[in-house]
C-alpha cells in the first residue's frame, strides 16, 4: 500500500470513529488497530490524534459547504432555492454520514461557537441576502432578512440532524415537509406581526354600557382568539346585571366577526399570493430551462466552429508538409557529397 492509500484509509477509519464516539472517546491505538497498522505508523502520517481529526473534520467542512453552496447559487425561484438547500443536506447526510456526525457531535448547530455551528452561519449570511432582495420586492422590512435567514438556516440543519438518527420518512418526504413549511409561512407573512396574546382583544374596563360591564367581558382569550374554556369571563353574565351581560355577549359577537373577517381576509391573501409564487416559481424554471438550453446550442456551436478551425489548420499543416516533401524531392535541392 502506498503513502497516499494509507494516508486515505487512516483517514476513513478515523472519520467512521470520530463519528461514533467522538473525539474525546476515539485514541490512536484503537485507530491504528483498526486500520491494522502500529501506532507509529498514524503519528507518521499526522502527527497525532489532533492532527487527523483536524483533517478530518475540515474535508466535510468542505464537502457540506460545496454542496449547500452550490445549491444557492444555482439560482431560481426562492421556493426552489429552499428545496435545493434542504435537499442538499440531506443528501450530504445521506452519503457522509460518520462525517455529519463528526460535524455536529462535537459542534452541534445549537452551540454558538464550533465548526458546524460556523458553517452555518456563513450559509446563513448568504442565504440573508437572498431574503433580502426578496423582501424589498414584496413590500416587507429587509432589516428583519439576517433573523429569517437564521430561522430558515437553523430549521433545516436541525431537521437535518433530526433525519440523521430518525429515518421514519425518507429525505424526499421531510424535505417536501420542511418547504411546505417553510415557503408557506414566508408567503403569508405579515407586514407588521404581533404576538396574539399582546393584542389586547378584550375590551378594557369601561367600554361597556353598565356598571362593570368591561370587566373581562368573555374571558381571556387563545391564539386563534376564541375564549379560553373555564376562563372568569363569566362572571359578569352570572352577576344578575342582565343589561351588563347582554352588552358584553353584542361587544363579543362583535369582536368575533372581525377576527372571522379578518382571518378569511389573511387566507384569501396568502391563498392569492402563494398562487402567485407557484405561478413566478414555473415562469422561473421555464426561463432558467431556456437558458440552459441556449447555453446549450451556444456550446454545441463552440464546439463546431472550434472542429472546424482544428480541421482547417490539419489540412494546411498537411498541404505545407506536402509541400516540403516535394521541394525536398526535386533534383539539385541536395548538395552533392563531392
């Protein structure tokens, strides 16, 4: 076996080891057995167990990178790009295996610092950019693209590291789960969210005609803004004032019916603007299609015009050969020898 071949199988022995214990549970004596070699032989070729971890880890450092890299610059719909990048992981863990698990064993995404967890914030910032563009053409505040691009970022690699030890669905199915998710959040976004329990609902003391009559009219209420069952709001129906009671059930209804109005309104506009994606993300494939096509028919030409040109040149070298020859053959083109 030579250098290199040693060199490369110590190195998948280490990345299947790294993988399954760790660094701190992996020793050279266990690689070199492996390996079937002595330990001299491991500190020969890397200096030690730092050393060929350090190899390791930044050969899939690289890899991943390529391949999360590659799939954003390809271009295309947002949508597409979405399922590009996830697709990409997966199939990264799906092939490098031991090596996702050397990536986020000892660097896990939810650290802040380490190799993994560095990765993907360099993926994030691209990926930031991306939003960017994207939130400026649909009206929305580009400030706010660095902690979507985290969002999105951290959703996949989680998911990814999720799909790594739970094989339930395969990678197409999570993958189609995960832009399902994703992409149709982002198409329904809001301009302006709030969180729904900070909304102040409820009308406040006072609102009401009648003594009391604000006084948590229908209770609390949840996220879709229906009561919270078992909620105190019943205490102004139960307090015989039916004149409070009966304001507080009109102002209730009331709010219900725009809440109702309001949450058709969200969905006819995301149902509407998600229509519209599916219509940018098909013109999109169509034009990146007729671009590879012409890039095609471009390179198809190139080639042509470059045999052309090599065949050109063939038969003028051929006719200056021929040429040669034949001066070199007529009589008193030699020097006689005496």
């Amino acid at each position: 076996m030579s250098a290199k071949e040693r060199r490369e199988q110590l190195l998948a022995v280490s990345r299947e080891l790294f993988g399954a214990k760790g660094f701190d549970g992996t020793s050279i004596e266990e690689i070199a057995v492996r390996a079937q070699v002595s330990k001299p032989v491991v500190y020969e070729h890397f200096g030690g167990k730092e050393g060929i971890y350090a190899v390791v880890v930044d050969r899939e450092v690289e890899a991943l990178t390529r391949a999360l890299t590659s799939a954003l610059e390809a271009g295309g719909h947002p949508k597409i790009l979405v399922e590009r990048t996830a697709m990409a992981l997966f199939d990264y863990i799906e092939a490098n295996e031991d090596g996702f698990r050397v990536l986020v064993r000892d660097s896990p995404v939810t650290q802040s610092s380490g190799t993994f967890s560095s990765l993907i914030g360099d993926v994030a910032m691209q990926v930031e950019h991306l939003l960017g563009a994207q939130f400026t053409r649909r009206g929305l505040d580009p400030r706010y693209s660095p902690v979507y691009a985290q969002m999105l970022v951290g959703m996949v690699a989680l998911t990814g590291q999720h799909w790594l030890d739970q094989r339930t669905a395969s990678k197409e199915e999570v993958a189609a789960h995960l832009v399902n998710l994703a992409w149709n959040g982002l198409a329904g976004m809001e301009r302006a969210p709030v969180l729904p329990t900070r909304t102040g609902v409820a009308a406040g003391p006072g609102t009401a005609s009648g003594a009391g009559a604000g006084a948590d009219d229908d209770g609390p209420r949840g996220i879709d803004d229906e009561p919270v069952a078992g909620a105190a709001g019943g205490s102004a129906a139960g307090s015989g004032d039916g004149s409070a009671a009966g304001s507080g059930d009109g102002s209730a209804a009331g709010s219900d019916e725009r809440d109702g109005k309001d949450r058709e309104r969200a969905e006819r506009d995301a149902a509407k603007e998600r229509a519209r994606a599916e219509k940018d993300a098909v013109r999109e494939q169509a034009r990146l299609d007729k671009e590879r096509e012409k890039a095609a028919r471009d390179a198809g030409r190139e080639r042509e015009k470059a045999e052309k040109e090599a065949a050109k040149e063939a038969a003028r070298l051929a006719k200056d050969l021929a040429r040669t020859r034949a001066g070199a053959d007529e009589p008193g083109t030699t020097t006689a020898a005496h």
